[in-house]
C-alpha cells in the first residue's frame, strides 16, 4: 500500500498539455468506460474552456463607462 492512499477509494488525475488540442493527441472527446474482472475505469476526454484573462472583465466595464 502506497502513502495517501486508503484501500478502496478511487483513484482520480488529470493531465493538461499546453499547446496541443485534442486532434494532435490524436484523441476523440467523450467517456470512456473499461471494466477488467476486479475494476471499473472510466477515462473523460474534454477540451476545456479557454479562461479569459482577468483582465478582459475590467476592460469591459471600462469600455461600458464610456459607452
């Protein structure tokens, strides 16, 4: 048994490449289930939102006083 670890409970990661998309990981967005005789795994492929920058807000509300 490994440190931090309690026998039983599930197992969660997450990879995030920077600069790539789905298409050059040559993978397909959606839910992928596998079940081996002891185990479930399920694999979600999802191509997260790109974050606005903090500042596009301000300069909105900026934009909007002049308006």
């Amino acid at each position: 048994m490994r440190a931090g670890y309690t026998d039983g409970e599930a197992i969660a990661a997450q990879l995030v490449y920077q600069g790539e998309t789905l298409a050059s990981l040559a993978l397909t967005e959606g839910v992928y289930t596998y079940t081996l005789p002891s185990d479930t795994i399920t694999l979600t492929i999802s191509a997260a939102p790109v974050p606005v920058p903090a500042a596009a807000p301000l300069m909105l509300a900026g934009l909007a006083a002049f308006g």
